[in-house]
C-alpha cells in the first residue's frame, strides 16, 4: 500500500481555485526554464521568419520602419503559436495522454485550470518575444520612438487578456476534436499570419478582410502597438488606438464569458457521451 | 554466405514496403476529414504563405510585380515547399510511429525494409508538397502576372535539376530520420528546424549577396541553394542573372554540382541512417516512448 503524505491544508472556494492556477501554470514557469533548450527552438522558428522578411524588405528598399514591423509582428507570433499548441490544443493533448480524466476527477476547477494554463503560458512567452525583439533589434538596428509608454503598457496587457481569453474558448471546443485538433491548429498559422498583418501594415488589406481578423485580438492589438512605437506607425494604422483599446476591451469580456460557458458546457457534452477519456489516434 | 543472403532484400520486400507505407502514409495524411476539405486544407496554407510575401512586396513596390526580384521570389518562395514537405515527409514519421502510435517496435520486427518503408510513409506529405507548388505556381501566373512562358521554359534543364534535387532532398530526409530515431527531445521539430534554416541561407526568397559575407558559405554548401539557382534559370531564363548567386556559373556547371551533392549524400546518407539506427537499437531507443 503507499504511503502517502496526508493532505494538511485542503483549500476550498477561492483559495482552491488561486491555488489550482498556481499550480497548473508552475509547470509552465518554472518547468519550462529548467529545459531550455525549448528557449532556442521558440526564438530560433520566429526569428527565421523575421530574418527572411526582412531581408525580402531590404531587397526591395522598404522604408526602415518596416523592418521594425517584421521584428515586432514575429515577437508577436510567440504568442499566436503559444496559444494555438500551448492553449487551444492543451485539453486534447491532456486527453490524449491520459491526464484530463485525472483534472475532471481532482477538486480543482477546470477554470482554475485553464486560467493556469494562461498565466503560465503567458509569462514564459514573453520571455521568449522579449527575446525575439532584442535579437531582432539588435541584428538590424531597429529604431524605435515610444509615444505614449503607459498606453503601450495598457494595449499590450488589454491584446493578452483577449487572446489568452480567446485561447481558453478555444481549448473547450478543441477537447472535443480528435486527430482534426492537430491539423486545425496547424491551418490556423500562415492564414492568420497573412490577414492579421503580422508582417506588414494591416491597412494594406481589404477592410472587411482586416475588420474579420480583429476578432483575433492580435490582429489589433500589433496594430496600436506599431502606432504607439513607430514614428511612420500612426499613418499606417488601421483604426484609431482608442477605438483599438476598446474593441481590444470588450473582445477581452466577451472571450472570458465564452470561455467559461463553452467549458462547462463542453464538459458536459464529453462526460455525457463518454469522450473525456476517449483516444482515437 | 549467409550473411550476403541476408543482405541480399528481395525486389518484392522493397516494392511491399514502399507501396503499403504509401497507402498508409496517404491515409494518415488525408483521412481525418472528407476529401473536400482536405483540398481546402491542402490549398490554403500554402497560398497563404505566399500571399505573405506579395503583400509585403505589394506594400512597397506600390502593387508593381513585373520586376525580375518579384519572379525570383516568387518561384524560390513556391518551390521551397518542396524542401520542408520532403526532409519532413520521409523523417516525420519516426516520431509519428514512436510517439503518437507506438508502432515502430513492431515495424522493426516486420519483414519490411524499413528505409522504403520511411520513404513511402512520406510520399503522402511529397504529393501534397507537389500540389501546393502547383497551386502557388498557378495563383501566382494567373492572378499576379508572374512570368511564365512554357514556350522559353528549359524543360531539359528543369527536368533534369528537379529530379535530382527532389532525389538529395530524400536522402536528406533519410539522414534527418536516422538522427531523429537517436533523440528523445525535440524531435518532432528537427525536420522543420533544419527545413526553416536552409530557406535563410539557401537565397530561396532573397539574393545570398544580402547575407553577411561570413555566413554566405552556409549557404554555397548546400544543395537547396543550387537546385533553386537551376530551376530559376530554367524558368525565367536570363532575368535571374541580376539576382544569382551565382552568376560566373554556367547551367552545366551548377547542374554537375547538383549531381556531385546527389551522389555523395546517396553515397552516405544510407550509411548514416544505419549507423544512427544501430545506435539507438543499442540505446533502446527503438519503442521509447517519451511523451515530450
């Protein structure tokens, strides 16, 4: 028989549910410095892309701030891929693995769980986007001029919320794919890349193209973004960062919300029909 | 005599292997969703990519895209597709079998040859590769007025260039597939790290004059850059010179480079690949199961 340690401090309510995203986002954190090897392979993929479009750019002699564009929309596109592998592809990788039956099983709220989820992933890709834009920065002599430093702070933290929001939904409706998870995931890169204008201006695209992609909050989000660093930035933005910030706001509500009813309704749906622990591979 | 009987792999081991790996590789690759979609998976990802960069090039050259540097990014862009699908296609599913369905034990005990039975596994990802140069190839001639005229198309020097560049680009694969056969972290990126690295210094999208003079020779090394170089010039003809990379080389001479690296990695890649696969049989690495 084990002999397991007794459990001395049982957490309830609340403080079960700050624990629950304490621990579910330590592995993300903590784990992922321990192998850093991981470190290379996420700046070393983005910053392939920024060398080679920057280099496209100086072929054919763009203005310098757009190389500064590239810089900052391949930091941007840790994120993206964060959430696509690390959030929205999550629970069916916990499925496929065996460990999801065992979070529906535990005390901790599955909101709790993916609020860790969110945290954590958040935290150990900035490091890895920080990374990008100083290597980026550094390689090209990017200049850049700071506007309004606390705006930038505010849409940055307003562009995270939203899309780690977005990121939680989407795991929800994930948990219930099996081998398309892996291909959605996949699919869901270049095409966002290209409408989001990761890597040019976004008010080079049609508006109703631009006007679909701010529903992924990166899409705006980089938009303010280059307006608030660049000095050509307010002559290419696509709206206003006011009317970005708000629009970047309510996305936030509106994803969280989302996130939240889809994953108890989700949860529902799997344990009704059985496909908590189903592994079709 | 035992030993060369042994050696000896009937025809029909070989034709087994690679036929039923093709059947199954296509079924992975494809039957997850219906064939409609799948086209429309299949389509969308790569015009996508492409459409990146004629975006970018739009922004600033103010939507001009008959210049020479558009044609040469173009077509380097459309067919470096190539590159990733082949190297990934024939190493991706040493991780595919290990990891996800836990089969590679029970290849290994089957009697199969396993090197044809990689390189079916990747003929799937190989035709899909094919179809989405055609696809961007196609996109770009008839939406973007990207140059091509079958009539001045050197279609000796095409043909000739493609097959033996789509011939070390399996032998590449089959180097990556042993290596990732010895690593138990990270390998399911080490065909595209490898693939995202030749596409910078292999002047797929821009000239290798725009890379630092120190890391120009990472690129003269590799076989990619020279294939490009060839099918550019049998493609747009002479409006590649003012971007080669190698303009004091003539076609044959590129041509007999390419065939020189085809022969040395068909020469060594089958020996690296056992030379990997013995180690990690030594190792147990055959049916190690990480979960990474």
């Amino acid at each position: 028989m084990l002999n397991l340690p007794k459990v001395e401090k049982r957490s309830t309510g609340f403080a079960l549910f700050l624990r629950t995203i304490i621990g579910r986002a330590y592995p993300r954190v903590i784990g992922q410095q321990r192998e850093r090897s991981w470190i290379i392979f996420d700046v070393f993929f983005p910053m392939v892309a920024v060398i080679g479009y920057v280099y496209i750019y100086k072929a054919i002699g763009a203005p310098s701030d757009y190389v500064g564009f590239v810089v900052l929309g391949g930091a941007m596109t840790s994120f993206w891929m964060n959430i696509l592998w690390g959030m929205s592809s999550q629970l069916y990788w916990e499925k496929e693995t065996g460990n999801l039956s065992l979070y529906i099983a535990s005390p901790a709220p599955m909101m709790g769980v993916l609020l860790g989820m969110a945290v954590g992933g958040l935290v150990a890709t900035l490091i890895r986007a920080v990374g990008v834009i100083l290597l980026g920065s550094l390689l090209f002599h990017v200049t850049y001029s700071i506007m309004n430093f606390p705006t930038l702070v505010l849409i940055f933290m307003l562009s995270m919320v939203a899309l780690y929001g977005l990121g939680m939904m989407t795991s929800s409706i994930f948990l219930l794919l099996s081998r398309e998870a892996w291909h959605l995931a996949n699919l869901a890169q270049e095409p966002i890349f290209l409408v989001s204008g990761f890597y040019f201006p976004l008010k080079f695209m049609p508006f109703w193209v631009s006007a679909l992609a701010s529903l992924i909050p990166l899409t705006l989000g980089l938009d303010s973004m280059r307006q608030l660093i660049f000095a050509s930035g307010p002559t290419l933005g696509f709206l206003s960062v006011n009317i970005e910030a708000w629009i970047l706001a309510a996305l936030a509500v509106v994803f969280i919300v989302a996130a939240k009813l889809l994953l108890d309704y989700m949860e529902r749906l799997a344990i009704r029909e059985g496909r908590i622990t189903e592994n079709r591979r | 005599m035992a030993e060369r009987q042994a050696a000896q792999v009937p025809s029909n081991i070989v034709r087994r292997s690679f036929a039923i790996a093709t059947w199954l590789g296509w079924k992975i690759e494809s039957n997850w969703t219906d064939p409609f979609l799948f086209a429309v998976y299949s389509v969308i990802k790569p015009l996508a990519g492409a459409a990146i960069i004629v975006v970018m090039y739009s922004v600033v050259a103010s939507g001009n895209f008959d210049t020479p540097y558009f044609a040469f990014l173009y077509f380097g862009n459309a067919f470096y597709q190539y590159v990733s699908s082949v190297i990934t296609g024939v190493s991706w599913s040493i991780v595919d079998d290990r990891e996800h369905y836990r089969t590679l034990k029970y290849l290994y005990v089957a009697p199969i040859r396993f090197q044809y039975y990689l390189l079916g596994r990747g003929v799937a990802r190989i035709l899909a590769g094919t179809f989405a140069v055609i696809i961007t190839i196609a996109g770009g001639v008839l939406f973007l007025h990207v140059p091509l005229n079958f009539a001045q198309v050197d279609w000796l020097l095409f043909s000739v260039s493609f097959v033996l560049g789509i011939v070390v680009l399996i032998y590449m694969g089959l180097v990556l597939a042993g290596v990732t056969l010895m690593l138990a972290h990270h390998s399911d990126v080490v065909g595209d790290a490898v693939a995202s690295a030749m596409f910078l210094f292999s002047g797929a999208i821009f000239p290798l004059s725009y890379l630092p003079a120190f890391i120009r020779p990472i690129g003269y090394a590799l076989p990619v850059t020279y294939w490009l170089e060839l099918l550019r010039r049998s493609i747009i003809g002479s409006s590649v010179e003012s971007f080669s990379s190698f303009g004091s080389l003539t076609n044959l001479e590129l041509l007999s480079i390419l065939l020189g690296f085809t022969l040395l990695f068909g020469l060594f890649s089958n020996a690296i690949f056992r030379a990997c696969e013995r180690r990690a049989k030594e190792k147990g690495l055959i049916d190690q199961i990480t979960n990474y």
